[in-house]
C-alpha cells in the first residue's frame, strides 16, 4: 500500500487537504454550518407543504426567526399564508423551538 506521501493528490478529500495545510479551522466551521442547516431543512421538509418543498429552502435561524428562501414571489405568498401553521408544526422538534416568526426572501 503507497505511503500517505507517495499518494495521488486527486484521492484526497477537501477535508484532508485543508487539515494537512494547517487551513482547516476556517474550512470546519463552514462544514458544520452546512451540515446544521442540511439538517435543519430536513426537518422542515417534513412540515412543509409538498407543494412547495423543492421550492423553500432554509436559510437559518437568527433571533427566533427562522429565514427560509424562496424563487418566486407566488410561493413566497403562500408560505406567509401558512406561517402560523408551519409555526405550530415545527414547535415539535427542539432545534425549532426558539422559532416565533418566519421571514421569507426571495432569491
């Protein structure tokens, strides 16, 4: 088996790369917000209209509002519409919690 050194560089994951280059603190925390918001929209998935599902996407949580985008203005209405609903819904899963209001932007 060729050594760590002898390896092709096209083999390595970004990951590897930027924690052999001392780069990776930066490179961590965008990792871990990624995968926080991945879950986050998981989670919203399931309380989402299904109608709309591959339209919204979550964009965080900032002072007990949660942020969702949207591509068109039509399904921007209809999301605050339904806040109120959505809201009641997503008070069962605790990363929701802190969530009193939803603002919805167009992207």
């Amino acid at each position: 088996m060729p050594s760590q050194s002898t390896r092709d560089p096209a083999l390595y994951t970004v990951r590897t790369l930027f924690e052999q280059t001392g780069q990776s603190g930066w490179f961590m925390q965008l990792l871990a917000r990624t995968q926080a918001l991945q879950s986050l929209q998981v989670l919203f998935d399931q309380e989402c209209p299904l109608e709309l599902i591959q339209k919204c996407h979550v964009l965080g949580i900032k002072d007990a509002c949660l942020a969702l985008g949207v591509n068109h203005a039509s399904f921007a209405t209809q999301l605050q519409y339904r806040t109120r609903e959505l809201l009641h819904a997503l008070k069962k899963y605790p990363e929701f919690k802190e969530v009193k209001k939803i603002y919805v932007k167009i992207i």
